[in-house]
C-alpha cells in the first residue's frame, strides 16, 4: 500500500509541476476554500438550532468528534508529509506535524454531509468541493493520496454511525 501510496502522490503531485495553471488553482484552493466552509457551517448551525434540536445537536458534535479523533489519530500515528518525507516543495507554508489522516479532508466532508440537513443541493457542491480540497493537499505536497482518503473514509465512519446511533 505505501508504494501505491507513494506514486499516486507522485502522478497527482506532478501535475503542477507541468501544468503553472494547475498550480496556481491547487494552492488558491488550498490556502483558501476552506474558508468558505465555516461560514456555512455556522449558517447550518444557525438555522438548525431554530428548527430541529436534534439536527442541530447531531450536526454540532459529530464535526467536533470527527476533529478530535482524527487529531488524535495524527499524533499516535506520526506520519510525516510528503515535503518531510519526499524532498519535494511544499507549495503552501505548512507546519510539519502529522500527515494521517487530513484534517482538511475529513472536515470539509462532515461539514458538507451536515450540510444536508438543510439544503441537499449545497451539500452536493460541498462535497464536490471536498474532493477538490483534498485533490489540492495533495498537488501543493502537504498529504499523501491515503492521507486525504483517511479522512473522507473517517467522516464518512462517524457519519453513518452517528447517524444509526443519535438520529
């Protein structure tokens, strides 16, 4: 798995060393999509906390257990990003902490999923919008392909079993 790991890094990496445009567009999205996820976060949050307790609680906490155990899983785990590991140039300015799973990936996925609750249209887009952040780890060398997958994998996990256990 690491091998494979490691190429698709390297094929999707790559792709913005060929391509400037590619570049320019994978660290604007990186540095600065995920700052339109807080706001409709916050909108969701709103608006649920208003219309359905229930709703709104579930989509309060499973976002904020998604962050802890992925940020627990980084510090048992420890492993290095690819401009640590790899030798390649990181194209946004990032710590060197740990890689797995992406912080970024899972957050933006459990956000749009909760998004759904008030409007499935933007929780299509979000989600659409998740793939290109964690596509944009990925091309500025900040995460491995199994990195971003983790974390969509973790969202998708407490999710489902948030949604079995509290809806």
């Amino acid at each position: 798995m690491g091998n494979l790991n490691r190429k698709l890094f390297f094929k999707i990496y790559n792709v913005t060393g060929k391509y400037p445009l590619c570049e320019n567009i994978a660290t604007v999205f990186a540095k600065y999509i995920s700052g339109i996820y807080m706001p409709i976060y916050f909108l969701t949050l709103l608006y649920l906390f208003f219309k359905d307790k229930n709703k709104f609680l579930f989509t309060l906490f499973v976002p904020m257990a998604v962050l802890i155990i992925s940020t627990l899983l980084r510090k048992a785990l420890g492993k290095k990003r690819p401009f640590a590991k790899e030798n390649v140039i990181s194209r946004i300015k990032h710590k060197n902490n740990g890689s797995l799973p992406s912080n970024h990936a899972a957050s933006s996925l459990i956000i749009a999923l909760c998004t759904g609750f008030v409007n499935v249209y933007v929780m299509c887009l979000l989600i659409i919008f998740s793939f290109f952040t964690g596509l944009s780890r990925i091309m500025c060398g900040v995460h491995y392909p199994l990195d971003v997958f983790c974390g969509w994998a973790l969202s998708v996990f407490c999710y489902c079993i948030a949604s079995v256990i509290y809806m």
